[in-house]
C-alpha cells in the first residue's frame, strides 16, 4: 500500500476566498516560478462593471479598487464573446493603450500575460490573469495547467456566491409569503447596495478595505433590514408617525434581524461564509447613530462597525431620494443638504463625504435602478 499526499485538500482547510487563490498560486509557482501574479476581476450582470476582486502577488496590485465597463474594454469583451483566452506574451503591445488598466498593468513590472474568462453553469462571472515578469512566458505546456486552475477557481467562485446568493433568494421568498410590502422595493435594496460599495471603494484605502471585503459589503448590504419581517403589518405599514410603544416594537427588528441570520445560517450550514460577522453587524447596527441616540446599543462613533456606519448612510440617502406613501422623493441637493445636517451627528462624516465626492456615479445608479412607483 502506497501513501499519497493530496496538496489540493489543503483547499478544504483555508477559510478565506482570497486565502485559497494564495494557496493556488504557490501550488503553481512550484512548477511555474515565473507566474507572478494571479488575479481577479468579478462581472456585476446588472451594470457590466468590471471590479478588483482578489490577487496573489508578493508585489502590490498595480490595480485596487479599480472597476471599468466591459463594454469600454474590446479586447476583455471579445474574450467572453469568443469564450477563448488571450496570451500576450510581449505587454510592450499595449505602450499605446487608451484604457488607464491597460495602461497601469503595461507601467508594471509584468511583461507577459495569460486571461482566462471565468464562466459556471453558463454565466459569466469575470476574469483570471496570471501575470509573469518575463517575456515569452506563456506557453502551451503550461497553459493547459493553468486552464486546469482557472476552471477550478471559477468553480469555487461560482460556490462561494450561491451560498450568498440562497440567503438572499430566501429573504425575497419570505417577504413575499409574509406579504410584507413596505417601502424596500427591490431597486431599492440595489441602489443601497450600489452606494454602499461606493462609499466603501471611497473609503478604501484609509480604512485598508480589500476588493473582497468591498464585494462583501455590497453583497450583504440588501440585508440589512431582514429583521422588519418580524414586525406586524399595522406597526411596519402605519401611514403615520409611530406612537412610542409602536416605535419601540419596531426598535427590536434589529436584534431581530441578527438572530434570524443565525438561524438562517445554521439552517442552510452557511456559518462557513466569509465576512459572516460583516453580514451580523450591517443588520445588528445599521440604525445606530455617531452621537448614540441610536439602537439597540446606543453605541457612539468607532464602536459602530464600519459597513455599519457605511450601509446607514446609502440606506438614509436612498431613502430620503425614494418616494413614499407618505412622501415624495426628495431631489438629490436636498438629500445632500440633509445627510450633510446630520453628519457627525447621526451619520458618520467619513462615509457622508465619501458620497458627496461621487454625486455623479451616484445619479449613473440612480438612472440604472429607476422606478415609477413607490421607492
């Protein structure tokens, strides 16, 4: 009988996404010295935004927190397209680059490259760039090495993001057998969302936020409210102002929230996902305020957790700017005027002001997740 070590069931150990694409990489490296870098960018289907996902590299990233439509990259497009990958060998090819990541990777230290489109079950879901400092270095030998490691990581992906993907499908589902229809409509959960990844990228590198944990943010950030399907309809659909009994009851959909994302996470055994406690904190304190008048800890600036601090804000803005039954949307300018009132107050000012410097991404979300009705 003979012993065999299996160097992949590492892979069943390693808890972070990112944590496993290092583990990959140095696999590689083994019998490939000379792939420097590996990385990847996710597709977003509803804006064809490309984003900086995750990267092994002993070197920075020439690109973080870098996004740009796959529309305004041809070469990237007729990939997918094709569904065949790119080798350059020689990036001088790219001296005359338009584009500012053509232009950042031909600047770096990389002088050959390998893209691989990343599809599962069909869909696409971005891309893989094994990068090497050599000329020449993409071969077919190991090319079909490569492919091997590119498909495996597209399948992790694709795993990773249904295990998400079933939290979120089992909210929407419950909203609607409980026949809840307050004001968050489902465009506003995605404009919400968008804003929070844009306060976040904004907010990046003062916080050292990872693309993965932006993408986190942005991915958790619908389910901030999931504890409202506890509150009853005459309490969550009063037209008017909530007496203070009423207000109290609904004060408790936050510690609400945080434990049916418990249970829906030891129900599903998704307790294994990462940044789950990023996931707890955005429903746990997403209505506490800097000053402390907020619930249910009446915690005061840093003790808030920071996605916290971050999906309040897009959640107020939104809302201010969405209308209401017993509103009509506010125009931006009052909107901004208003979280600029209760900066410091009740928002935090990092996370107000890193809204107000991207006003206008703002309206290219607020144009592509527009509504006629109500939100």
């Amino acid at each position: 009988m003979e012993q065999h070590l299996d160097q992949f069931s590492e892979l069943n150990f390693e808890q972070g996404f990112e944590d496993k694409i290092r583990y990959l990489h140095r696999m590689i490296r083994q019998q490939h010295p000379s792939v420097s870098r590996l990385a990847i960018a996710l597709h977003e289907p509803d804006t064809d935004v490309l984003t900086t996902f995750v990267y092994s590299a002993e070197q920075p990233s020439p690109l973080k927190h870098y996004q740009a439509r796959l529309a305004d990259c041809p070469s990237l497009l007729e990939i997918v397209r094709s569904n065949r990958p790119r080798v350059v060998n020689d990036m001088d090819l790219f001296a005359q680059g338009q584009n500012e990541h053509t232009q950042l990777m031909q600047a770096s230290a990389y002088r050959a490259s390998y893209t691989l489109p990343l599809f599962a079950e069909g869909c696409f879901l971005g891309f893989i760039f094994f990068n090497s400092e050599e000329k020449d270095a993409f071969q077919e030998y190991m090319l079909r090495e490569l492919d091997m490691a590119g498909h495996l990581i597209a399948f992790m992906l694709y795993s990773a993001r249904s295990k998400i993907e079933i939290l979120l499908a089992t909210v929407r589902s419950a909203r609607s057998i409980t026949c809840h229809r307050d004001a968050e409509t489902g465009l506003h959960l995605e404009r919400m969302a968008h804003y929070s990844k844009l306060i976040a990228r904004q907010l990046a590198d003062e916080y050292e936020f990872s693309d993965d944990y932006i993408e986190h943010i942005f991915l958790f950030s619908p389910l901030h409210d999931i504890g409202k399907l506890t509150v009853p309809d005459r309490i969550l659909l009063k037209p008017g102002k909530l007496d203070e009994a009423e207000f109290e009851q609904m004060k408790q959909h936050a510690q609400k929230g945080r434990e049916i994302l418990d249970r829906l996470l030891e129900n599903y055994g998704l307790n294994g996902i990462e940044y789950v406690e990023l996931l707890r904190n955005i429903a746990m304190y997403h209505h506490e305020a800097v000053d402390g008048s907020g619930y249910p800890g009446n915690l005061v600036h840093e003790q808030i957790p920071i996605e916290a601090r971050i999906v309040t804000v897009a959640d107020v803005f939104d809302a201010l700017t969405s209308a209401r039954p017993y509103k009509p949307a506010w125009s931006n300018a009052e909107a901004f005027a208003k979280l600029r009132e209760m900066s410091g107050s009740k928002l935090d000012p990092r996370c107000v002001q890193a809204l107000l410097d991207n006003t206008h991404e703002v309206e290219r979300i607020q144009q592509r997740f527009t509504e006629n009705s109500f939100g």
